[in-house]
C-alpha cells in the first residue's frame, strides 16, 4: 500500500527549501514505525531524507559556526595572556627603550636577538643619523625654543621645556643669586640711602639689582655679557625704576670706574683678588662695599693675626681698609650652583688712606710672607732677596750721592736692621701691620728700598 501526499507539510517543506525538487505523481513507499508513518522524499541536491535534511544542515551549520567561535576565542585568549606577560599594557603603546626591549625578547613572533647585537645596532644607527647644526641665536627667541621642543616629541619633558631664559657660563663666573632673603640682607647691610649711586658688578638676570633699585638714587651696573644686560634692561624696562638704572657692558677690569658712594656686587669668583684692590685705590674714597666671595678668599680678607688663613692678602687689604665678615652663603641658593661655599663681606675704605707707597709695602710683605711661619732674618737670606735688596740699594746711594765703601755686605746691613728693631727671630704669621709698618720703616732709614 502506498500513501501519497500533496500540499500539506511536504510541499510548504519543498517550497520553503528551493534546492528540493519534487516530480509529480511521485511516491516513495511508506514504513509504519511506531504507529506514525515516516514518509521519506528524495532530495535531488544532497540525496538526503528531505523531512531532516534541514537538521541535517542546520546541525552541520552549527558545527561550523561553533568551531570557528572557539578557535577565536582561543586566539583571543592567548593574545591577552601574551598582553600580561608584557608589562607595557600591549606593545602599541611601547615608546621607552625598555619597552620596545620588552616587545622583542616577550614576542614569540619577534626575532630573538641578544643585548649585545641591540646595542650593535643602536651604535650604527647613531653614527648613520645626521648631526643638526646647533642652532646660533638670542636665548631668548621663542620660535627656536618651540622648534626645540617639537623635535624632542610630544611628551613635553624636554630640556629645552623645562628651561626658560638664558643659559649661564660658569667659565664666566655667572651663578645667580636666587634667594630673596640673601639678597635683601646684602641690601640691608650696605645702609643706603636715598641720595646714594650704587656700582654693581655683575648684576646678572637683576634679582639684587631691582632691590637696590628700591633704596638708591642711581644703581650702575657693570655686566661683560650682553645677553645678561639685554635680560636686566628689558626687566625694569616700562618700570618705575627705569630711570634709575644705567647699564655699563664690558669688562669692568677694563674700565675706570665712576663715581659712586657704595658697591655691591655678587662677584664673579675669577676676579676677586683684582677687583677688592681696584675698588681699595678707587678715587674719591667711597663709603663701603658688600661684596660676595668665595668663602675661602673672604675669609683671608677677615684673617687677624695667628690665624691659619692670616697671609699677604690679609695684610694688604687692611692695611686701607676695614673688613668684616657679613654672612655666610650656601651654594644652593645660586643658579647654576658653584662647586664651593660663599660668603658676604663688609670693606669700608680708611679716611683719610695711610700715606705709604704700596710697592714698596707689598715688596716688603712679599718677602716676609714667602715662607711666612719661617723667622724674618730667614726670609731675608736667600741669595736672590740679598741681590734685589743690593740692586736697589746701589741705585738709591747713586740718586743721592753716597758713596758705597769697599767692605760693604748687604746681608750684614739687613740682618743688622732686623736685630735692631728686634724682629729678627719673629715669624710673619704672628705680626700684625704696626709691626711690618715699624720694619718698613727701619729698613727706609738704613737706606733699603724693596722696588
């Protein structure tokens, strides 16, 4: 018996799934299972039971689908664990050196390459790149500082973006006092008033200069480096004490000084020695100087005598002057800090100045301080001493007709003088300037002359 069927099921089935294709008057036998008959039409296109031939495909479908699910949810899965092996946070993101090492050793996909042919290459690299002149103009120019920090990147934590203004030379002395308070008290000590013109020597980016400025007339600033002048004009530049100020460019070692009733100066260490001098035989006499040195050399101005410091400077400087030591001064409150200590101190010139000529003073300090815990009668003997002190003495009798007998010794005459005054056995480091003013004078009575 057979059973066929049109419409119905079957042929919403067939026109539902057009890869089927049914033949007329067709049928198939049917097989009774189970009380239900199980109809059974042929699929042209994959011979298959058309009533589960869409199972047939769906379920193949599926087993598809979730086979290329899970084979990208295991790549997935391993990307991620190779992200945690990496402690850059993905290798997009690496910009460091040592992030980049990260990605080449961490990376299967990566060439293996040991630190020895990395840094190979880093040198090659290096020495392959081309070397941008350096750029030659105004500290101050915005456009180059920009362009500088666009070529470092764009992070923004160059050194050309965290330096603003010039850049100071060390070779020239250029430390600039930043701390306000120091700077005040330098004012403070000098006791200006308001009729006073005030020198300052190196006057740097003006941090002093403008608190001076507040209680002087007139401030004259000596500055050699013209960037540093450019910087102090145009700082009180449309100020109220513009008027005030008068710039003086070029070494001030150079130059002669004008007048002025006080000096203060942060000064450059190279020419300390010289300027203390050149400002000591400045004329007319000034009130005082606050200077800051060294803290070495201002402590040899301040030496009294048995100290260990005590030496010619010392003796020279007081003998014209009064000097006191202000302040002490660490290094951290400089721009660029200096390699050694600093210090403030006071010079207030002797008036009227004692009436000695100062070559002949310094000559006789020369001697006496050449080996200065040595007797005098020591420093006197050595052959070249006795034969300057001959010269001059040969000259001085030829000015003033003396005649020179025949036995005549210039050791016994000068050792003679200092057994007189009773200086022979002293040591230099032990006396002060009225003894070497008491032996200068001796040794002019005997006719000996030190230049």
């Amino acid at each position: 018996m057979a059973i066929w069927k049109q419409g119905g099921f079957f042929q919403e089935l067939a026109e539902r799934e057009q890869h089927l294709q049914w033949f007329p008057k067709a049928y198939v036998p049917a097989a009774k299972k189970d009380d239900e008959f199980v109809v059974s039409i042929t699929c042209c296109a994959c011979g298959k039971c058309a009533y589960c031939l869409k199972q047939i495909e769906c379920k193949k479908k599926m087993e598809e689908e979730a086979k290329k699910k899970k084979e990208a949810e295991e790549a997935k899965k391993k990307e991620e664990e190779k992200k945690k092996e990496c402690k850059c946070d993905g290798h997009a993101r690496c910009h460091s050196f040592l992030f980049a090492a990260c990605r080449l050793f961490s990376d299967p996909r990566m060439p293996k390459i040991t630190a020895q042919q990395l840094r190979k290459r880093n040198q090659e690299s290096a020495a392959n790149a081309t070397i941008k002149p350096r750029m030659i103009g105004s500290p101050y120019d915005k456009s180059q500082r920009k362009a500088k920090g666009t070529a470092s990147g764009s992070n923004g934590t160059s050194e050309s973006s965290r330096h603003f203004g010039p850049m100071f030379n060390k070779d020239l002395g250029q430390h600039i006092l930043i701390n306000p308070l120091i700077s005040q008290g330098i004012v403070d000590k000098a006791n200006l008033k308001q009729t006073d013109t005030v020198v300052e020597v190196g006057p740097g980016t003006g941090n002093l200069t403008v608190k001076i400025l507040e209680q002087a007339k007139k401030v004259i600033a000596c500055e050699a480096d013209a960037r540093l002048a450019a910087e102090l004009t145009k700082r009180v530049q449309g100020g109220p004490f513009q008027h005030k100020l008068e710039i003086l460019q070029g070494d001030v070692m150079k130059r002669d000084l004008p007048y002025f009733d006080v000096c203060i100066s942060n000064t450059p260490y190279q020419i300390s020695s010289p300027l203390t001098f050149k400002l000591i035989f400045h004329r007319p006499l000034f009130r005082c100087a606050v200077l800051m040195f060294q803290r070495e050399f201002a402590m040899r101005l301040v030496a009294r005598p048995g100290d260990s410091l005590y030496g010619r400077l010392s003796v020279n400087c007081q003998l014209y002057a009064k000097v006191t030591h202000v302040m002490k001064v660490g290094k951290n409150n400089f721009k660029p800090p200096p390699n050694v200590e600093s210090s403030v101190v006071k010079i207030e010139p002797l008036n009227p100045p004692p009436p000695i000529d100062f070559e002949e003073w310094d000559g006789l300090i020369r001697i006496a301080f050449s080996r200065k815990h040595k007797t005098l009668a020591a420093n006197f003997k050595p052959t070249a001493t006795m034969q300057l002190l001959e010269d001059n003495y040969k000259t001085y009798c030829a000015s003033n007709d003396i005649m020179i007998e025949d036995s005549f010794s210039m050791k016994t005459k000068v050792l003679g003088v200092l057994e007189q005054t009773g200086y022979s056995e002293s040591r230099s480091s032990k006396m002060d300037i009225d003894d070497f003013l008491k032996l200068l004078s001796a040794f002019h009575d005997a006719g000996i002359h030190f230049c």
